[in-house]
C-alpha cells in the first residue's frame, strides 16, 4: 500500500472566502449563459484527458483498482455523461411553453428554468471521482456555482482533485474544500446557507446532512444505499445471470452502493445456481481471487476488518479467505444467514454475497419487505408474469431486470433512492432539473379582461365561473 499525503481540513477562513467569493460571481450573472456552461464543462472533459494517466494511478493507489475497471466506473462514465450532457444542454435550458386554461383567457404559461445558486457537493468514497464530479456536470448545467468536498478515506485521488482544479477553474466558479467530512461538513452547512446540497454516502451520514440542511430549509438531494437483493427466478439463464451477477458484486470488490447485497434464489435452483456462480468467480478471478489483479482492494483497514466478521456469519459454501497485507477479501458465498446476523441487517458494500432461498413469490416479496426501500433491485427471469409481479409491488430508486448496476450508466434514467435509500435523483436531464429551479411564469394580454371576474359579482358572474370552471 502507497502511503498517501494527509488530508488537511481546510480553514474556517478559506471556506468562508469561497463561499463569499461564489455568492457574488453568482449574483453578478456570470454563470447563466449557454455559451459559459458549455464552456464550463468542456473544460471539465479536459481536465480528465490531459490527467487521465493520473487519475488512475491514484485510484490504483486508494482501492487497488485495475485500469481498465477505473477507466469504465471513474473516467468513461464522465466522458458520457458530459457529452449526453452538452448534446441537450441548449433543449434543456429552454422555457417550457404548457397550458393555460379558459378560465385564464387571454393568457399564456411557461417554465423557466434557473440556476439555484452556490451548491454543495460532498463525495463519498468509494468511487471518489465518479460519484464526485457527475454531480458537478449537473450543476454546471443548470448555471450555478460548487464547492466540493472530497473524501478523506481516498487521499492520493482527494489531494489529485484538489490539486487539479485551481489549475482549470477559479474558486469564485468552482472551488475544492478539504478535510474530514465531520468537521468541515458541519462548518460549512452551519456557517453558510448553500441553495443546494448534494450528498453520496451513507444512510445515517445522510440523515445528518438532511437535518443540517433542514434547520435553513436547504433543499437537498441525497443519495444512499440500502440492501439491494437480486431474484433468480427458475425460468432464467442461470449462464448469464451468474455472469451478471458476479460482474455487478465484484467491481469495485463490492464497494458500490448498486451492488446486488444479497440473493433470494428460487429454491428448485439454488443448488445448480450457486454452482454456476462458483464457477463463474474462478473463470473471472482464478482460482486465488486474493491474486488476481481484477480484483480491487478493500478501501481502508476499518472498512476491511468489519467485511472479516462477517466471514463468522452463517456457512460460507466458496471463498472467505483473505490477504491482510493486501487489503483482499475472496469473493465469498454465505448460506445460513439469520435475521440477527449483521450480514443480514447491515448493507454489505464488499465481495461477500449472502444467499438466501424461496419457494413462492409472496414469499420473497415477504423477505426484501424486510429491509424495505433498497436503492436498487434486479430480477432474473424470461417470465413476464414474475418480472411484473416484483416491479408493481417492491419499491426502489433504479434497477433492471435480467442484469445488475448497468442502469445508473444510462443518462437517460433517472438515478435516485426511494424512502430509506435517499432523496431526490440525477444524471442526464434529471440532474440538470435536480439543481434548477422551475420558475413558473403566466402572462395575461391587456386587451381584453372580462369585468364579471371582479366584484361587485351576481348572478352572472356565478353562471360564467360554473361554465369555465366546471
């Protein structure tokens, strides 16, 4: 492991400076043209390009990450997200022209859609340039300022972004605030009234950051996790589903907050299912995964021992072993998993993959109701009586049926929890709306005004209300 440089908290006096400094780069109109937007994120994509090689050495520093899975999950995902994004900018920060009903005759109704102001976006870790800076693609968009807050559990990637940026953008525009997220979080929400906060983390971090932002009404868009279960149905390709299902767990080694937490495998299956999924794990990682180079490390030490007790849960049936000089936890199958076990209660976020079996499905839907509102959810089956079954009555942010995770990389869907796994979605147009503010506007003509809608009003004026408004 690659000793990093410390993370220093950013002074009281520096964020207050930014703060300030973005208020009035604001307020004086600067951001709100299409011509500084677009240029605002071409020059993000060229920050990425000409840093590129940089920004995956620091992500193979933090996570152990292999190249060709930063360049998918960290740099790629960006490339499209910016493009989708400067494609439709111009259509999207049109006024919307909609409907005006009689009873206003004659006018007419638009929205207009505006920046809210000074953002703030706080990343967590475990995709720490990601899940940082596509935030900040849709506030760009939308006309507004950001502060961001790195993670302090990734610093060579952390101390990169905060280097990089004053390099691209001027503070009063975009600026980089460091630090641990406990201390100078609360300093700058408590300190400064932000239009709009945008967090990725953590379910009880997030619970936090909604009553900070509360107490001064901010509104905030929060992105969380949960326990994401996939269904085998009998009537599927138990192939290809194990394919799909090992690729979504194991990148990242499990630290994502999409990842399938746990499996409900139809009990007629199970057996023959389980076997493809072991099969499935060597041919992706050999047979000593904890060698192979595919696969990441686990993020810190805290986060490393806490995945090693789960390893004293239930059975495991494939893997469990480790390599604490390596950070490296085997891609591991648990059966035998109670309702008072942690890996039943807790969001996994590592390669640890409990199993559990059903016969009906009432019964499943029984099960996930126990951990209510996952963030996301998959379905495995050819049966569309079964497909609908699960997507009418299970509620959840995002999900897809017959493969896991690959909807959050289509900007064209919206990608937010429900409930418990957060507040509040983006990418594509739903992120540009996410840090908008639909302004409604009606406008009424003057040369005609009806002079029975005013008082003093009669029996004529009630005859033509019920006539317009009926």
């Amino acid at each position: 492991m690659k000793e990093a440089s410390a993370i220093v908290n950013s002074p009281l006096e520096k964020q207050s400076a930014v703060f300030q400094a973005q208020k009035s780069f604001f307020n004086n109109q600067e951001t709100k043209s299409y011509d500084f937007r677009k240029a605002q994120l071409l020059r993000l994509k060229e920050m990425i390009k000409a840093n590129e090689q940089d920004i995956m050495s620091a992500l193979a520093k933090d996570f152990g990450k292999p190249n060709f899975e930063t360049y998918v999950t960290e740099i790629g995902f960006l490339y499209d997200e910016i493009n989708y994004t400067l494609k439709h900018l111009k259509s999207w920060m049109k006024p919307k022209k909609v409907g005006t009903g009689l009873v206003h005759f004659p006018s007419k109704s638009k929205i207009i859609y505006e920046p809210k102001g000074v953002t703030l976006i706080i990343g967590p870790w475990n995709y720490p340039f990601q899940l940082l800076l596509a935030p900040v693609v849709a506030s760009i968009a939308a006309g507004n300022t950001c502060i961001i807050k790195p993670p302090e559990e990734t610093p060579h990637i952390s101390n990169l972004v905060a280097k990089l940026f004053p390099q691209y953008f001027n503070e009063e525009f975009l600026a980089v605030i460091m630090g641990e997220g406990k201390v100078v979080v609360p300093e700058l929400m408590q300190n400064h009234r932000f239009d709009h906060v945008f967090f990725t983390g953590s379910v009880p971090v997030g619970r936090i950051i909604a009553k900070m932002a509360a107490e001064q009404l901010v509104p905030a868009t929060l992105e969380l996790g949960g326990k994401s279960p996939a269904i085998i149905d009998e009537k599927t390709n138990l192939t290809v589903a194990a394919r799909r299902i090992t690729f979504g767990k194991l990148i990242n080694a499990g630290q994502t907050c999409v990842a399938p937490d746990y499996l409900l495998i139809n009990e007629k299956i199970k057996d023959a299912f389980v076997d493809e999924l072991r099969a499935t794990i060597m041919e992706f990682y050999g047979i000593s995964p904890t060698e192979s180079k595919d696969l990441a490390q686990i993020v810190n030490q805290k986060r490393y021992d806490k995945l090693k007790t789960y390893l004293k849960e239930g059975k495991i049936v494939f893997g469990g072993a480790f390599d604490d000089e390596k950070r490296k936890i085997e891609p591991t199958i648990i059966e035998g998993i109670t309702e008072k076990d942690s890996l039943f209660q807790e969001e996994v976020f590592g390669p640890i993959l409990p199993v559990f079996t059903y016969k009906t499905n009432e019964e499943a839907l029984e099960f996930i109701q126990k951990n209510p509102d996952p963030l996301a959810f998959y379905i495995f089956t050819s049966n569309k009586k079964t497909e609908n079954y699960f997507l009418d009555r299970v509620r959840f942010g995002g999900g897809s049926v017959n493969n896991t995770i690959v909807h959050l990389a289509n900007p064209e869907l919206p990608f937010g929890g429900v409930g418990n796994s957060g507040n509040g979605s983006y990418h594509g147009r739903a992120g540009f709306l996410a840090f908008s503010n639909e302004k409604s506007i009606l406008k009424s003509g003057t040369w005609f005004d009806l002079r029975k809608k005013y008082p003093p009003f009669d029996q004529n004026s009630m005859k033509m209300i019920r006539f317009l408004m009926k």
